[in-house]
C-alpha cells in the first residue's frame, strides 16, 4: 500500500481538528475534503472576522458625502450582476491537469473560495448588527458581491465533485475578534492586494492565451473591478476618520502591509506548478502585485513598503524557508516536531521584526482619496 500523502494527512488532520473542536461527534461530520481544507485556521489560510459592530455602528462619512454618494451610486448600478454566469456548456474542464498543477489549484480554489467566503459572512453580519444607514447600505452592496464570488468559485469547484460546504462553514469555521480599525486596515488591503492579484494573472492570459489552463481567469478583470470598488470603500471610511491615519496608528499600517505581503509571498512560492502553468515567477508575479497594491495604498496610507530592496526580498526568502522547515517538522510529528516549530516561530518573529524596521516610503495623502482600476 502507498503511504498517504502529505495532503491527505494535513486534510485527516484537519478533520480530526474540527472533530476535536465540537463541530460534530466524529469527525465524519465534515462533508468533504474541501470543506475541511477551508475549515483550516493557520497562519497562511483565510479566516472568519467578527468586530465590535457598534463602532461601526458610529462610524460617520460626512466629511466625505459626496464621494461617498457617488460609489454607493456605483455599487447601486451593479455593473457586474450579469457577469458571474457561465455558459450552461461551460465546465472547469480539468480533469486531465497534471497532478502536481490540479493539486495547487484546488488548493488556490478551495483558498479563494473561503477568502470570498469569509467577506460575505463579515459584511452580512455588519450589515445585520448595524442602524446606521450608510453602512447598511455599504455592507449589503459588498455582502451581495462577495456572496456572488464564493458562489461563482464553488460552482467550478463542484465540476471536480469537491465543492465546499459553506453552510457547514458558516457554522463550523472559527471566528476571529478584530478592532474595528484592525478591520479597516486589513480588510481594504485585502480588497486591493485581490484587485492587484486578479489583474496581474488576467493581464498574463491577456499576453499569452495559451497559458489560460482554466477558463476562471477569463473572468477575473470584471471580477477585478468589484474588489476594488470594496477597497475604495474603506479608503473613503478612513479619509473620514483621518485619526486612523496618524500617529501610532502608522505602526499598525506598517504591520498590516508587510503581514499582507509576507503571507502572499510565502503562499505563492507554495504554488510553483500553478505559477509554472501561468508563465509567472511567483518572485516577479508578487513584486508586481506589491507594487500595484502600493501604489494603490497612497490613496490613504501616509506610510508605504520599500517593497523592492533587495533586504526586503532576502526578508520574504528567509520567511519562506522557515515556512518549507514548519511544514517538514509538521510531517514529521512527535514532541521533537513541537519544540521545532517553537524554535521556528521565534525565527520567524525574528525575520519579520527586521523586515518591519525597514525604512519606509513617507507621502502626503492626496486631495481625492478616489481611484479608478487602471493597471
Ligand atoms: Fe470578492
Ligand atoms: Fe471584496
């Protein structure tokens, strides 16, 4: 008999996990290997945000009403309602991708599904716990867009038979407490860093046809335009509380870019076949994305990454070789494995502290906080 594989462990482990937790008597209760794979809660994987909604709740946007009416007429136009249909004729026709390559993309499907998924159920929730009208409004528009997204993703993933159960997710997945401003921060540059991402893969596929191994890229630059319409959200919501973008709250922004950019390099370089497929090098791809979502950033952040020095990428190298030894120690269990990850965290706290002190760009916010999706 073949010994199991690494991704067959890390899913009976994951189940195993979930089981332990109380999402059932035994583990069985988790539907699918996809479900279990989203119900992951690590360091690299997407996570479900709770906040203190009366903040939210209190949150005023006078200072920019007129901007503000104007995209709440953007997300009322709903330009994007027709596009997340495909052809009845239309089937994720993977069946015969290499192993290796159909592996890293169920994983990248799997990934985004629960990182739209874990949108929708943030912004219903606020939309629910809210009265103020503004942000009802505003997180019902980007709770009906993400919900379109998790939806359209777990529609391809059911051509594989391994769609993700998200009603067992709504209710299993672990929640996360974040600040309202921690939500802010993270949330817009989760939205941009998803705009630069989508773009930069359908600007490749654009160039070069052939390499479009899947037909899901061909609705990334419309799909594109939503995330950055829900970032423009955020920006306007901070330029109207510009106490959220001053003094020690510049650390928080700091941290925020570079724990962003750290987890995508270091998740990115675990795909090589996919990006091999794409004709990207995931050290390229990721430094265009960086530089898209940066130059994106000075829209509402006074402080930006030195992104492209060669201490910031020997920075992100290391981290992801101490993320190859966390996932060999994982394999190879046992007490010997714990102490070594311990070892391995400290290192990596290490690593990410100096790229943390890294110099920075400092900018003067500009006069209108609005962008369009130009890259
Ligand atoms: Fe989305
Ligand atoms: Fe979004």
């Amino acid at each position: 008999m073949n010994p199991p594989s690494q991704d067959t462990l890390d899913t009976a482990r994951s189940v195993a996990k979930a089981a332990e937790a109380g999402y059932g008597r035994t583990a069985d209760r988790v539907p699918n290997e996809a479900t279990a794979l989203a119900l992951q809660d690590t360091l690299l994987t997407p996570r479900f945000y709770t906040t203190d909604f009366a903040a939210i709740d209190r949150l005023n946007v006078e200072p920019i009403r007129e901007e503000w009416e104007k995209l709440m007429a953007e997300f009322e136009a709903d330009n994007n309602d027709e596009h997340f249909q495909r052809p009845p004729d239309m089937r994720g026709d993977c069946s015969k991708l290499p192993e290796g390559l159909y592996q890293e993309f169920r994983e990248f499907l799997i990934s985004s599904c629960t990182s739209e998924f874990s949108g929708c159920v943030l912004y219903a929730e606020i939309k629910k716990r809210v009265k103020n009208p503004d942000m009802k409004r505003l997180f019902g528009y980007m709770a009906r867009d993400e919900s379109r997204h998790a939806g359209f993703i777990n529609q391809w993933l059911k051509d594989f038979g391994i769609g993700v159960d998200l009603g067992f997710l709504t209710k299993a997945k672990k929640v996360t407490y974040f600040k309202p401003k921690y939500i802010y921060y993270a949330t817009y540059l989760s939205e941009k860093i998803g705009y630069a991402r989508y773009i930069a893969i359908y600007r490749q596929i654009e160039k070069h046809p052939e390499l479009r191994f899947h037909p899901i890229f061909l609705w990334f630059e419309k799909w594109c335009n939503d995330e950055f319409r829900h970032g423009e959200a955020f920006a306007l919501i901070m330029r109207a509380n510009p106490d959220l973008l001053r003094g020690l709250n510049l650390y928080w922004i700091r941290f925020f870019q570079l724990a962003v950019f750290a987890t995508m390099f270091v998740r990115d370089h675990s795909r090589p076949e996919m990006h091999k497929a794409l004709g990207l090098n995931p050290a390229d791809y990721d430094q265009r994305v960086f530089h898209i979502t940066s130059e994106i950033c000075k829209q509402v952040f006074p402080v930006t990454l030195r992104y492209d020095t060669p201490e910031f990428l020997k920075g992100l190298q290391a981290l992801r070789v101490i993320q190859e030894s966390v996932d060999r120690a994982k394999e190879a269990g046992g007490i010997g494995s714990l102490l070594r990850r311990g070892g391995l965290a400290l290192q990596a706290a290490w690593v990410f502290g100096r790229l943390y002190l890294q110099p920075v760009h400092r900018q003067p916010l500009p006069e209108q906080a609005r962008l369009a999706p130009s890259w």
